[in-house]
C-alpha cells in the first residue's frame, strides 16, 4: 500500500488484488499532474464530472469528496474492485454516496446524459479510447472540461488526432516529470460520424479448430481486434480433444474463439467464458451467440480470473494468459491465473496454456501443479499443459 499526496489530502491506495509482494503503484505521474492542474486552475467541480479509464481508482477516489457527483467509467474488474477498496479507505460508504454520489460504472454501460468535467486517463488501447470518445459525445456540451493525461510515451498523434476529431481543438500541455495533458475545448457542431465499433471480421479459411470462416465480434480494446492474433492460432491446432460432457473454462477469453472453437467440436461440453475486462466479455458473448448452435447455453462471466467460480467444479482450463498490466510487463497475472486454475480444477482436470517460449511458464507450472507436460511447440509459442493430481 502506498500514500499519494494530493492538495485534497493523503490517501491510502492499492492495486486489487492486494498483495504486499507488489511493488507497483496505485497511480502514476500521470495521475498527480491531472490532480496538481485541478487544484490549482481551482476546477469547478460541482457538476457530473465522469472519470474515464482510472486505473486503480487514484482519481475517483481522491475527488469524491470534492465533486459534486463522480461517476467512473471502466473496462476493467480489478480496476473497479480497487476503486472499491479505495474508496472504502477513504472513508466513502458502501453506496458510494459522498457531497452527490460515486457511480461506478463499466464500458457497457449506458454513459451518464450531460458531462461537465470529463477527465480522461489515455489508455492503452487507442481503439478503447476512440470508442468511449464516441460514447461519450452525445453528453459533452459547449462548457465542458475535457482534460486528458497520461505519460509522454502513451500520448501520440494519434491520440490528439481522436480527441480533435470527435470532440473538438485539442492541445498538449508542457511534460512534467514524463507526463502529459491534453486539452480540449468540445465543439457542439462537430460531426465525427459513426462509431466503428464493435468491429467484426471473418476468421481466416486456414484458421484450424472448426472456425474457419466464422464472424467474430470484437469490442473496443479486445486484443488484437482486426484478425486472429498468432498465438491463439498456434492453440487452435492443439487444443484438447474428446472432452464428452467436461465442464471447459475459456479464462482469459478475449473475443471467444477458443471457447467457440471447444463449442464446436465438442457439443456436449459447458462451456465458461470469463475475462476481467467488460469489452472482452460481451465480445466472447457475441462471437459465441452468432456461431453457436441455436440453443446451446454458456456462461459468462466478467470477474478476477476464476475468483467466481467453486473449487473443483471445472474439468479443463483453456489460457492464453496476458503478460502486460498497462505499460507493466510482469508474469504476476499470468501466476494468478494458473493457481486460480488449480483451485477450480478437480482432481484429474487439466490446464493448458499458450504462451510466448522465453515466458517461462512451464517453471511456473511446475511450481503450481508439480508437473508440466510440453504439448506443442514452434520457434515462438508453447502449448503446455498441467495436470491437478492431488489436493495439496
């Protein structure tokens, strides 16, 4: 747990899950300038003011009390159970309600009807960004505030280029400690024309696993949005066979193909979908609802990992674990994933996971499980897969 320092007071803030172990912060430079501008500019902060992108609640956290009515908007699980816990610390009740109201709110969720600050913390993904500019829109009026931040290395032309093109003239500030800010001054005539997502495409007619040629829906900051990520095609070639009516987890599904992939060649499976981000999940929805046959039922579920779901009740995890957190690379979610696995698998029930060669991850399987197997490999993926033989 770290303190951050605001002309607002000092708060306590983690990461979620918590863990002593993590030494990254719950916010970045980034943060503290966008907060340092607010104060000093002296911001009028009695209106809606929508928070969008907050990575671990830092922002949303800090300004409850201040706004007249905050409202976060999310992609991310984790980062709304921080945002949580956060504000929980800053002594905000459980309904949220502090000088207005706190909304929590997701990326598929209806945005509030009239912004009066909006501050945007740029993401990763410049197709989220695109995306929730274009959501955002309609309740932008001709005195908002738009504010944007994030580090120097995560702004680029192309960003601006969205913020002027969707909302209105855009400019940058001076870069402090390697962060910046963007400001825009909303334009009520400005026409930018539809918003492109979700985007769908055709999965190549090579693509293995029995969903050549199927339409798959991608929303807003999935990955690899516009075609089939070589990784995941690498795990459709060896993917598990005959697995009769066995209980089969996507985790970490993204779009859903591989859990699309298990629907289709084996009918009589249950199948689980579950991603910790709210585009992915209703991507894996759609891709699944438009391939699947008429009636076949699958759940889910928009969570941390496998935190939802009882231990021993899965018969086969499927993961192709992600090795970034934002900017950060680190194998901590991908250790996440593969102990929450062990504890959901029944005895006998198997991982797989695909993964980069120089990732290490049959070392970390070992450590979880006690064993891995090497199913497949090419100069750049593994397939390995790890076999829950005790209750140890």
């Amino acid at each position: 747990m770290n303190r951050l320092t605001t002309s607002w007071g000092e708060f306590e803030l983690t990461r979620f899950p918590e863990d002593p172990r993590d030494t990254l912060r719950a916010w970045d430079a980034a943060d503290e300038y966008l907060l340092r501008h607010l104060h000093e500019t002296d911001q009028d902060l009695s209106g809606t003011v929508a928070v969008v992108g907050d990575r671990w609640g830092a922002l949303t956290t800090v300004l409850a009390e201040s706004a007249g009515g905050v409202v976060q908007i999310t992609d991310s699980h984790l980062g709304r159970q921080a945002t949580l816990a956060n504000l929980a610390r800053a002594g905000v009740p459980d309904d949220g309600a502090v000088s207005g109201a706190v909304r929590l709110l997701t990326t598929q969720d209806a945005p509030p009807e009239r912004i009066d600050v909006l501050l945007v913390r740029v993401p990763k993904s410049l197709a989220l960004l695109e995306d929730q500019l274009h959501r955002l829109a309609p309740a932008v009026h001709e005195g908002t505030v738009v504010v944007g931040t994030g580090m120097v290395k995560e702004i680029h032309t192309s960003t601006l280029t969205l913020f002027e093109r969707i909302l209105g003239p855009t400019r940058t500030s001076l870069a402090v400690k390697k962060a910046r800010l963007i400001h825009t001054t909303p334009d009520p005539a400005l026409r930018p024309g539809p918003n492109p997502w979700p985007y769908r495409y055709e999965l190549p007619a090579d693509a293995a696993g029995g969903v050549a040629g199927r339409t798959v829906t991608n929303h807003a900051g999935v990955f690899c949005a516009d075609r089939l990520d070589i990784g995941t095609r690498f795990f459709l070639q060896h993917l598990p066979e005959d697995l009769g009516d066995a209980r089969v987890v996507d985790l970490g599904c993204g779009n859903g193909v591989v859990g699309l992939a298990v629907a289709l060649r084996e009918p009589d499976a249950e199948l689980v979908f579950t991603d910790e981000s709210y585009q992915a999940v209703a991507s894996a929805e759609e891709t699944f609802r438009g391939n699947a046959e008429a009636g076949r039922k699958a759940e889910f579920l928009v969570g941390d990992g496998v935190a939802e779901l009882l231990p021993e009740s899965v018969d086969v995890v499927l993961n192709n674990p992600p090795f970034h957190s934002h900017q950060a690379t680190t194998d901590r979610t991908a250790r996440r994933m593969f102990s929450g696995a062990r504890r959901i698998l029944r005895p006998g029930g198997e991982l797989w996971v695909v993964g980069n060669r120089h990732l290490g991850y049959h070392a970390t399987l070992r450590r979880v499980f006690g064993n891995c197997e090497l199913v497949a490999s090419d100069p750049k993926f593994v397939v390995l897969r790890a076999v829950k033989r005790s209750r140890r």
